[in-house]
C-alpha cells in the first residue's frame, strides 16, 4: 500500500487504498496526501476513484486520522 521508504503510493495501489478506505470508513492524512500528490499521473478510472473519496472526505462520510 504505501512505501514506508518514500511515503509515497504507486499508482496501482489506488484501487487497493480506495477499497481499504471505503471499507473502514477512514484514510490516514499521509495515505490522503499521497493520493491528492499522484492524482494528475493516474489513469482516468483512478483518477475517478480519487475524486470520489475527496467527495466522500468532504461530506463527511469518510475520516482523516493521524497517524502516530
């Protein structure tokens, strides 16, 4: 999922964030950085599962959580 060398994500674990997200309802402030950072080199279905979770952050239905 995230490279805890760079703290980046590779494009392919997009749909994998999306689902883990999705499913525990909260994303980490990094893991959420990290997608807004590789949102324009995404392909266009992941580009759409990005936007998607920016518009269920923003409404709420989706947490930032801090990682410790």
């Amino acid at each position: 999922m995230i490279n805890t060398q760079t703290k980046t994500l590779i494009c392919s674990d997009v749909v994998s964030v999306y689902l883990q997200t999705t499913c525990s309802g909260n994303i980490s402030v990094s893991e959420y950085q990290s997608l807004i950072l590789m949102e324009p080199s995404a392909d266009q279905p992941e580009q759409k599962l990005i936007q998607h979770l920016k518009s269920r952050i923003l409404k709420g239905s989706i947490r930032l959580r801090a990682v410790a």
